[in-house]
C-alpha cells in the first residue's frame, strides 16, 4: 500500500476584503477589528502565506488538512473572498473545519456553509463530523466554533457532535482506515488560556480514548506543538499559523508535512515541520518525529 502525504495548514487570516456593513457591526467584531488594524495585520501577512502555500504545492500532497481561521471578523464577505482563494490554489482533496474566527458573532450560517460546502464535507442537514477519505486515510473534522462573548475564544464540539464522532471513529476503524482527526481548539489541556479552551475538552478526550484514532491536528494556539491525548499514545499535533511573519522561530509560518505509510501491522506516521526562515525560504525545522500506531484489519478481513 503506497503512503500517502497529508499537508496540515491552519489559521492563515487571510486579509480583510472590506469593513462591516451597518447590519454586520457587533461589540465583538469592533474589538476584533481594532485588534486586527493596531496589531494582526502587522503578523499575519500575504509574503509569508504565499510561501506556505508554494511549499505545500512543490510537495504533490494528497491530501490537505485546515484547522480553521481563514477569517478575521467571520464577514460573508470574508467568506467569499476566502471561497475565491481555495479554488485558485486549486488543491487536491482537503478538509476544512472552522475556526473561532468564523464564528465570532451569532449570525446566519447557511450562505456561508454553502460557499465552503466542497471544502467542509459536512452532511445535507450541515452537521458535523465531517468525513473524508482517500486511499487508506480518513480524515474525520469536528466543528469547534461557537459565537461567544467579548474577549472569550473557546470552543464547544456539543454532545450531539461527539455522540456522532464516536460512531464515526468506531465505524472508520473497523474499516480499518488510518483516522486523522480535525478541530480549531487543542485536545489537551495547557495550550492555551482558559479562555480560548475547549469547554467540553473532557468528553471528546474520553472518547477518543474509547474509539481511538491514529492522529489528532489543530490549530488556534498559533504554536507548534506535539503531545499525546492523556493515557493514549493517540499523537495530537498543532501548527503555526500559515501567514505569520518570521519574526521568530515559535510563531513563523509553517505547516506539518505527514506521511502514512500502512505497514502489515502498524501505521508509520512520519510528522516534518516545515517553518519559514529569516531568510524568506521554507525549511525543515527539525529532524522530525516518527510515530507508529497499532493497525487494525478491516472486519472482513478478520
């Protein structure tokens, strides 16, 4: 069974196309807007995403992973104008799950869900957890992102949502598919404060216990970071945001190169960093990391 190449990207905030219209102005979205001109534009910048996304397009990978924040204000027409730069990187196959950031006020959902419908993957009636599947990988996104007050930034799956997940993890193990779990909010505690956590950050980690699942990618601490869903050895991976300038090592933009490769008994997950130098060129930024998880054979071929 031949690998397969999985490119992880997150949080890329792309630039603001327009300022809110008069029925879109909230309190949130003002600070958020205020945060973004004294502050944001200055780190998240074009230079920085365009060499990610070259890296990523020089790599031939065939699958793409996006933890969410592709906006700033959650505005339709960050939405479309976000809709309008994935079909011109034309990727391949690639799962996007939202982030906060598009769910900074209670709005409308529908329009925006439909603009992002070939990248999202959810059912008809819009639920999650959304499914794709090529070769012998199944990526599986849960939807994190909730409106919430001024200043808060948490996440909330629902227990609608898990209960889902966990049939679904269930279901793709049996069919004994590599499971690569999407989410905006870290899975473990002490990512981030308090205040951009994910409130029901227990029950999704009891049942990942329960079903399993080969690797877990988020986004939203900006950070990359590599640790294991407590009493597992399931591998939880997050990732710098894509358009961050190289104003440190930390925080550079980056993405996670992942291959997965299905030996007779194990999956071989071999995670490279890629991060953007000083120098304006992508890098490797470290050796690497290997990690081998237990296979399961299908039922059928039990």
């Amino acid at each position: 069974m031949a690998s397969v190449l999985l490119a992880h990207f997150s949080d890329p905030h792309l630039p603001l196309v327009s300022l809110p219209s008069w029925r879109e102005w909230r309190f949130k979205r003002a600070l958020s807007l205020l945060s973004w001109f004294y502050r944001r534009r200055h780190l998240h910048t074009s230079a920085p995403l365009l060499r990610v996304m070259q890296d990523i397009e020089q790599a031939h990978p065939a699958l793409v992973a996006i933890t969410g924040d592709m906006t700033n204000l959650g505005l339709l027409s960050e939405f479309r104008a976000a809709e309008r730069w994935l079909k011109k990187h034309n990727l391949p196959p690639t799962l996007l799950v939202p982030g906060n950031h598009e769910a900074l006020v209670r709005e409308k959902s529908v329009e925006k869900r439909a603009l992002w419908a070939p990248w999202l993957h959810m059912d008809e009636n819009g639920r999650a957890p959304s499914v794709l599947v090529q070769d012998h990988v199944a990526l599986i996104g849960v939807n994190t992102a909730v409106p919430t007050l001024p200043f808060m930034a948490t996440g909330r799956a629902g227990q609608e949502q898990l209960d889902l997940l966990g049939k679904t993890l269930k279901a793709l193990g049996e069919s004994g598919l590599c499971r690569v779990v999407l989410l905006h909010h870290p899975p473990v505690a002490r990512l981030v404060q308090n205040r951009k956590s994910l409130t029901d950050l227990n029950m999704l980690q009891d049942i990942l216990r329960r079903e399993g699942a080969e690797l877990v990618l988020h986004g939203h601490s900006h950070r990359a970071t590599a640790c294991t869903i407590p009493s597992t050895s399931i591998p939880v991976l997050g990732v710098t945001s894509a358009s961050h300038i190289a104003s440190s090592p930390q925080k550079a933009a980056g993405w996670n190169r992942i291959t997965i490769t299905a030996q007779p008994d194990t999956w071989d997950i071999t995670v490279q960093r890629r991060v953007l130098g000083a120098d304006g060129f992508m890098h490797d930024c470290d050796a690497g990391r290997v990690y081998s998880q237990h296979r399961h054979l299908p039922k059928t071929a039990v």
